[in-house]
C-alpha cells in the first residue's frame, strides 16, 4: 500500500507559502542571514532598486530564527487550511499579498528598522477566522473579543513593552483580515 496515494494536498496557497518560509529559512540559515537582508526583510531603501519591490512582498516569507519559523507557521498551519476551504485560494492569496505589501509599505514609510515574518498574515487570519460565522450582516460577539484581545493586547505590549516585535503589523495585519472577512460575507449575505 503507497501511503502517499492517502495524502491530500488540501491547502495548496497556505503549503506553498509554508514550503517558500522554509526555503527562505533555510537559504539564511546557509547564507549567515544575507538572503534575508537582500530578499526577506523590508526596510527603507531607494525606489529606484528593483529588489525593494521584491521586499514589499518577500518579507513575510523570511523569518529570523526557527524559534520565529515556528510560532508564525503553526498558527497559519492551524488556521490558514480552514479559511481556504471557506474562502477559497484566490481569496486567501489575495489577503496574503494585500497584507504583505501595505505591511511593507507601512513599515518603509513609518520605520527603519527592517520588517520579516508573516505575523501580519497571522493576524489577519485570526480575525478572518472570527468574523467566518458572520450572518444577516450581525457582528459576531466572538469576533469582538477576540478582536479587543489581540489588537488590544497589540496596542498595550507597543505602547508598554519594548521589544523587537513589530506591533504595528499585527494591528494593520488584524484590521486587514477584519475588512476582508466583513466584505466577503457580507457580499454572500446580500446574494441570498
């Protein structure tokens, strides 16, 4: 018996991501973390370089240790397959690349320290998951929970804590999955 004639691809946008942040982590491992400065962190750079447009985008796939790997990808692991089933790939790459690059861009214009991980991805996701039962255009109560919990527990460690975590990200992150998933259901809402 073939086990991998059971296994199922069920996720192709988030495994493809998932499989692009584990090349990236590995090629800074190998490389003493220059693919990161060069492809998978934004920073404030010139317009007029071409691979600041590559950084807009690539620097939710780089990630700055194992440690950072691991705690972004077991959330998009975990939550990331759902929404793909609800929402579709089309949707959730959409989401992914909006969240990537005003994530970037915000951080350009607004910091320069650099930017790398896909905790914004993962916080858009954690509040796309909770407005998914929105019906007859009602809020769910869930979702204004977990929306004070994370974004406020955002605004509280980035006005009170110091440390290298970019708070701001999660937060656009947040708001980003929060209007996509409003949007969305609402847009079924009216179709019935």
């Amino acid at each position: 018996m073939n086990v991998f004639k059971k296994v199922a691809f069920n996720s192709p946008v988030i495994l493809t991501f998932v499989i692009i942040c584990l090349g990236a982590l590995i090629l800074n491992t190998l490389t003493s973390g220059m693919t990161n400065e060069l492809f998978f962190s934004v920073y404030s750079s010139s317009l007029l370089d071409p691979l600041t447009y590559v950084r807009l985008v690539g620097h939710v796939f780089g990630h700055a240790d194992l440690n950072h790997f691991t705690g972004n990808i077991t959330m998009l692991l975990i939550i990331g397959p759902l929404l793909e089933e609800k929402y579709g790939s089309r949707n959730i790459g959409i989401i992914m690349f909006i969240t990537a690059v005003t994530t970037g861009l915000i951080n350009m214009m607004f910091f320069s320290t650099g930017l790398l991980g896909a905790s914004g991805i993962v916080f858009a996701f954690i509040l796309l998951s909770s407005i998914t039962s929105m019906k007859n255009g009602k809020i769910p109560l869930t979702f204004i929970i977990v929306a004070i919990v994370y974004i406020g527990g955002q605004v509280y460690d980035g006005l009170f804590i110091k440390d290298n975590i970019s708070n701001l990200t999660h937060i656009v992150g947040g708001i980003l999955g929060a209007a996509f998933g409003y949007y969305i259901n609402k847009k079924k809402i009216q179709r019935i």
